[in-house]
C-alpha cells in the first residue's frame, strides 16, 4: 500500500509503499492562492499575482516549506 511523506527539500510529497506508518501524513491537497484571497490572507502577505498553488492543505491545516 502507497503512504505520503512530507518532503522539506521541495516543499512537496512523496509518495512509496516503503514509507513507515509513523511518517506517513493523510493526502494532502494544494492550496491555490484564489483559496488564499477569499480567507484574507493577501490582506497579511504578499501573494503571487496568478493563481498557482502556494502551499498545501492537511487534515485542515495549512503547510508552506513543511511548517503550519
């Protein structure tokens, strides 16, 4: 069975059969930055002008370079 892993070198996922349960992380989702704008985030940082995945959304978290 297929597990995701948190990647902090390209702010990503991994996905092995070869990733332990104690590691593995739900499936996460990408956030893109129209997501962003509506919950006012844009009013706090500067977000990109096109709407790209800026970072990625688990068990109803937020995640940007592997931190909440």
């Amino acid at each position: 069975m297929f597990r995701v892993k948190w990647d902090p070198m390209n702010n990503g996922i991994l996905l092995s059969e070869y990733i332990e349960e104690k590691d593995a992380i739900n499936s996460p989702r990408p956030v893109y930055v129209d997501e962003l704008k509506m919950l006012g985030i844009d009013e706090q940082i500067v977000l990109p002008t096109e709407n790209v995945p800026v970072c990625w959304e688990i068990d109803h978290k937020y995640y940007y370079c592997g931190s909440v």
